[in-house]
C-alpha cells in the first residue's frame, strides 16, 4: 500500500487534509462538488492507483469516497494542510 500520491501534479500523501473538486453532470449542466476531508488511504499501483477520502458530514455521519487517481471526473485538488 503506498502512502503518497501526485494528482494533477499537486503531491498529497495520507493523512493530509484535501479538497477534491469533482465534475458533476446533472441532465446537460454540468458543476463543480467539493469534497473536503483526511486521506486515509492510497492503494493500488501506477494507471491502478486509487485514493480514499474521509470527512465527517452533519449529524456525526463519517463519509469515504474512494475516487482512481487518474479519474477525468476530478478537476483539481487543494491540499489543505
């Protein structure tokens, strides 16, 4: 399991907290989604790679979302600290 990643030539590793900003496509319009939280986990190796993000959501409620580190959904990403 690997532990750093580069996206979008933006180097993030786990543990680091990230903004995602992901395309949404609704019918003909399409939108931006953020999506902040910890990276808790990269896996997978070169093309395969992955990385899971976790944030806590209203209510207490804990949200991952798992996205592949070479998605064209995914148009950039901030690292937050």
């Amino acid at each position: 399991m690997a532990n750093r990643a580069v996206l979008k030539s933006v180097p993030f590793r786990v543990g680091d907290t990230i903004r995602v900003y992901q395309r949404i496509k609704e019918g003909e319009k399409e939108r931006l989604q953020a999506f902040e939280g910890v990276v808790i986990m990269i896996h997978g190796h070169q093309d395969g790679k992955s990385f899971t993000v976790r944030k806590i959501a209203t209510g207490a409620v804990g949200v991952e979302r798992i996205w592949p580190l070479n998605s064209p959904w995914i148009n950039r990403i901030q690292v937050v600290r």
